[in-house]
C-alpha cells in the first residue's frame, strides 16, 4: 500500500489530536479530522489535507484513512504512520496513541491553529455528538444525502461513493482563487514527492 502526500499530512493531523485528546477513539479522530478541513476551506478557501470525503451512513469518511487499521496487525501499524492502534475493550472500538511526536515540517502556522481551534472547540465531544452535528440540515453531508437519496441506501450499507464537494463552501472570489492556487500547488507538490510503500501492511 501507498502513502499518499495527503495521507501522510492527515495522519500527522492524527498525531496531533492523539497528543491533545485523550482517549481519542478513530471514529472521533475521523470526525476531528474532517471539521479541521471544513473550518479551513470555510475560513481560507484551503483544506488542510486535501483528502476526499465520501458520505457515509454516519458522516464523512476519508475511506482510505477508515481502512488503515484493518490492513493492519492487531497492534500497530508501520512506523512511517506515527500511530500506534490498540483495540479496547469495547467492541469494534480502536483507540489511537502516538508512536512519534507531531510532525509540524509539511504544516503553516495558519493550518495548526486551525487543528487546535478544533480540538479547542470540538476535543470534548464525543462521537455520536459530533455525528449529529456534522448530520444537521444544511451541511455538506446532508446536502449530499438528500440529493442522492442515500438514506434509502444508508438501510442496507452504511458506505457510499459519493464524494463530498468541499467547493460548495466557495462563497467568494477570494476563497475560489486560493483554493486553486493551492490545489494546483498541491498537485504540483505531490507529484515531486514519490508516494512510499508501507511494506508492513498485509
């Protein structure tokens, strides 16, 4: 398996909410994760990770993030990841601890405090909480479900493939043009830097 450019800066996104909000279940590091991209492209007009998010049954999912732990041993993942999965005791429940310290090299000032604006705002939330904040009307989850009809969907399978469009909260001139500048420099970016193989995930 690839790490992508764009994972190796959300999985050090992780790092830092692991550092700050303890225990941090995934299924909350994934909701925490998706509010810091929001907050920045609704402040900005950038993502921090550039990840896609599909509409799932219980919110947004980086389908790539989601499935890491299970492509990997009970207990930790390749140290290239700087996380560390342990299993707790409630069932189908994994809690992530780092392995390294955060990684602050591939981040802007602008883009930290935005991670601690998160954990600020969101840290002492629980997951069910922060579902239903991110299933309100008039979010980009909810938009995409009403639109597609997924909740007739959402009773047979929790996934889809349906992508949430972060443009959408594009609400100005400004936003549009730093949000292609940036993405195009991403593009640029990604491509210099070869993905590395985790030799360590099965």
């Amino acid at each position: 398996m690839e790490i992508t450019l764009a994972h190796n800066k959300a999985l050090n996104a992780l790092v830092y909410f692991t550092e700050r909000v303890k225990p941090l279940y995934l299924t909350k590091a994934i909701k925490l994760l998706y509010l810091a991209d929001e907050y920045a492209i609704k402040d900005s007009g950038v993502p921090i990770t550039w990840l896609n998010y599909k509409a799932w049954k219980y919110g947004p999912v980086p389908e790539e993030i989601w499935n890491k732990p299970k492509l990997t041993s009970n207990l930790e993942i390749d140290a290239i990841d700087q996380i560390n999965l342990t299993t707790s005791h409630l069932a189908d429940k994994i809690i992530l601890k780092p392995v390294k310290e955060f990684d602050d090299s591939n981040f802007s000032d602008y883009e930290i405090d935005a991670l601690d604006h998160i954990v600020k705002q969101y840290g002492s939330f629980n997951a069910e909480q922060l579902v239903e904040i991110l299933h309100k009307e008039g979010t980009l989850w909810h938009k995409v479900v009403e639109r597609n009809n997924l909740q007739q969907q959402f009773t047979l399978k929790s996934n889809s493939d349906f992508i949430i469009e972060f443009t959408e909260l594009l609400d100005t001139d400004f936003k549009k043009s730093a949000f292609e500048v940036a993405y195009q420099a991403y593009l640029m970016q990604a491509n210099l830097i070869p993905s590395t193989k985790v030799n360590s995930i099965q």
